[in-house]
C-alpha cells in the first residue's frame, strides 16, 4: 500500500512546475563572441559592454522565459526582442533585474538584448518556465506610501543597529522603505551585499540609495568636512530626506543614534541632517521642487536609535509566522551574513556573540546584546501623543493597510481579484494535461487496490 502512495505521489508531481536554470545549456554572445564572465557565478566579475551592441541569448533545447541580470551599479535602459516583439528593459535602476520574458515578448529559444549606454553586467541566468529559483530576487518599486521609513547610513547598518526592526513590522504587513545616506558606489560588492540582505529580510521594495560617498569620520564636523570634499553641501543633504519624506509620506521614520552609535561621523550627521529635514517637511517655502513633485507632509512620529527620551523596548524574540516560526532577530542575523565582506569586523560579535573564527558564545536573542541595543529607541518628535505601553512604534497609528477602506481600494481589490482568476485559467489551460493524467491515474490505482482487498 506504501509503494502505491508513493508512486501516486511522484505520479501527481508533474502538476507542480519549478523554473529551471538552463544559462549552461543556453549561448550567450555579444556580437557573436562568447564571454565566460557572464556566466561564471560570480557576481562580482564584470563585462563592459558598449552601448547598441548585440547580446543574444540562443537555447537550442528549450524556450528561454525569464532572466536574471546582474549589473555592476544599477540597470539601464535597453531593449529586449525576438523574432516577434520587442520591449523596454532597465528603466527601474535595479542593480539586481528578473526579466519576465515570456511576459514581455513570449518565451522564445532566441532572445536579443542592447542597451542605450555603455553597461557593466556580472551574470545573466536563463531560465525556463516555472516558479523561480531562490536566488532570483524580484523587486518592485520603491513604495509609493510607506508605513516605516528607515534611514540607514550605510549598507550594513539596517541589519546592525537596526536589527530586528525590518522583519518585525515586515511580518506585520507594514510597507517599509529603506533609504541609505550614504553610497558604496566604489565598492560594487557592497552594493550586492545590501541588496541580497535586503530581500532576506523580507524587503521587497527597491531601496534608495543616497548621494553621499562612504567615507570614516568620528564627529559632526569631520563628517561634515568629508561632505564638502565630495562637492555636496549640508542643504543637499537636508534637501535629499526631505524629498524621501515627501516622497514616500511615512507614518513612521526611524533614524541612528545622535551619537552615532560608535561615534562614526556619517551616522551623527544623518541624523543631524534628518532633524533638519523633520521641521522643513511641512513648509511650502522650503525645496519648492520636491514639494511641487510629491507635496507637504509631516511625519507623525520619529524614532531615534538609543535616543533618551520616552524610550521604549523593542521584542524582537518573539516567533514570527511570516517567517516560519524564526524571531526578528534571526532573520535579521541571517540578513547580516549576505554581508561577507563585512563578516570579519568587530560588528559580528556584537550582533552574534560569536566572530568570523568562531570564538565566543553564541546569542539566541536581541536583548541578550547590551551594548548600542538594536531594541532600545526613543520617541524624538510625534504628532499624535506620547506612547503608553512603549514596545511599538505604531502605537497610536494604523497601517494603511488597515485603514477603513475607501471606494478606490475596494477597486483595487476587485482588479487583483480579477487578475488571480485570469491567472488560475492560464494555470489550468497550460497544465490540464498532466492535472488530468494524474487524477486518472491515482483513481486507478484505488480502484486496484479496492479490487485486492475485495479478493482477498
């Protein structure tokens, strides 16, 4: 009776279609010359490539559906074609894109890609049909309206001394926008870093990536000395959040400690510059540019990392179902090791207990870190009253996806809808055949297995 199971099983898993990576078996060219760095998995391995000149992509076996393309900084605008349609590609800035090509132009065994401009791409993955492998990371836009808008100095510390913070509202349902004040431009590898940890931790929209070059500092006026070197002044600065705020209206912002947490420089004027932007958000006078794009807004309340005044405790131990089960706190630990060239710093033991070799007692949880605590904020600026029971940053706010619904997202709803019952008949049409094969075959085995016993 086992083995009938089981062959009904593996019978049945033809209905579940995984997307396969098939770059191995597929010809990648660039004017008809082959480069293997485009396919070596290594990320950080780059072909310059010059622009209105000719990638094909050709698979002999099977229709190419998707791609995968991993850039040197960002994405720029290209076209995509075959035999049939063409369409725009890159217009996102994503350093990271999947391609839908079946979406875009129809699967097909011969693919043509060029770009506007010159452009630096690391690997291209081809893959077929399917649901798609784990490392494709498939991003949307940054958020229209966000929840939570954390400002991160630079890539890594969303994960170090805001660890736990992503993952807990993520869980939640919240939309959360991170934007980084700094850039790592110079460092390709940190960029890649940034955005696999990102995705990690459930981020599943593009952050921004600010104006300012990483560069070490240990006090306001250093930072700020460093700030000018890099012809940016401190009202670019301030111009710059006050857009992100704008922009993306938050309920929510979160920023570093005002003293930098270990005193680094660029940490301190990012938070000096968002207490700034906090009081000029709201002022029609103040960057006309940014107000006429996206409007006014005033935040209604502002968090700062281990500010301390009407303080309050993050859980972040607590066993999250989003997460299957993990804590906020080991999924932001899991976040933190997509940063490898990090790995060997001090911060690896502050956030784990253990180092890159191994020494030291592992942490099982956040509150067991008690130095620069990633749990511990203060309420720096509110428009809706002090907090009461002090362990969320939304007491006394809703999610907007918990706000009383209004006719234009009850339309929404019904197109979403309309669009899940388009794709369950596409689903239908396409694997009907092996849905049915399959019933037959597992009604026939019961009735074999009925017949046995009734012999018997």
């Amino acid at each position: 009776m086992k083995k009938i199971i089981i062959l009904a099983f593996f019978l049945i898993m033809p209905t579940y279609v995984f997307a396969s990576d098939i770059t191995q078996s597929s010809k990648i060219t660039i004017d008809g010359n082959i480069y293997t760095k485009l396919t070596d998995n290594n990320e950080n391995s780059y072909i310059s490539i010059e622009k209105n000149k000719n990638i094909q992509i050709v698979n002999e076996e099977e229709d190419i559906s998707g791609l995968y393309i991993i850039y040197e900084l960002k994405s720029i605008n290209g076209i995509i074609e075959n035999d049939t349609k063409s369409e725009k590609i890159g217009a996102n800035g994503f350093l990271h894109e999947y391609i839908d090509v079946e979406k875009l132009i129809g699967a097909s065994d011969s693919i043509n890609l060029n770009y506007e401009e010159d452009v630096k791409i690391g690997e291209i993955y081809v893959l077929n049909k399917g649901q798609l492998p784990e490392y494709v990371e498939v991003w949307d836009k940054p958020c229209t309206e966000a929840d939570l808008l954390l400002f991160s100095t630079h890539s890594d510390d969303e994960q170090l001394f805001f660890a736990g913070l992503m993952p807990t509202y993520i869980a939640r349902g919240a939309k959360v926008q991170v934007v980084y004040f700094t850039n790592h431009n110079d460092n390709p590898k940190r960029l890649h870093e940034q955005i696999h940890g990102l995705y990690k931790v459930g981020i599943m929209n593009y952050p921004v990536i600010g104006p300012v070059p990483d560069a070490w500092s240990d006090n306001l006026n250093w930072a700020t000395s460093n700030l000018e070197k890099s012809g940016l002044t401190v009202d670019d600065a301030v111009n710059f959040e006050i857009e992100m705020i704008r922009r993306f209206k938050p309920l929510v912002v979160v920023g570093h400690d005002e003293l930098g947490e270990y005193s680094h420089g660029q940490h301190i004027l990012n938070t000096h510059v968002l207490k700034i932007a906090l009081e000029k958000t709201n002022d029609d006078t103040y960057d006309t540019e940014s107000m006429e794009k996206y409007g006014l807004w005033d935040v209604p309340k502002t968090y700062l990392h281990l500010y301390k005044e009407n303080q309050i405790v993050l859980d972040y131990d607590i066993p999250l179902d989003y997460f299957n089960g993990k804590t906020a706190y080991e999924v932001s630990k899991e976040g933190y090791k997509e940063h490898h060239s990090q790995q060997y710093t001090w911060f690896t033991k502050w956030l784990t207990g253990v180092n890159d070799k191994g020494i030291g007692t592992p942490y099982t949880k956040a509150s067991e870190i008690k130095k620069y605590s990633p749990c511990e904020y203060g309420l720096y600026r509110t428009l809706v009253g002090e907090d009461i029971n002090k362990n969320d940053m939304f007491e006394n706010l809703t999610l907007r996806k918990d706000e009383p619904q209004n006719e234009k997202i009850v339309e929404k709803v019904k197109n979403i809808s309309k669009n899940i019952l388009n794709e369950k008949d596409d689903y239908w049409n396409e694997y009907k055949y092996y849905i049915i094969c399959s019933t037959i075959i597992v009604l026939l085995l019961i009735i074999v297995v009925i017949n046995r016993k009734t012999k018997k």
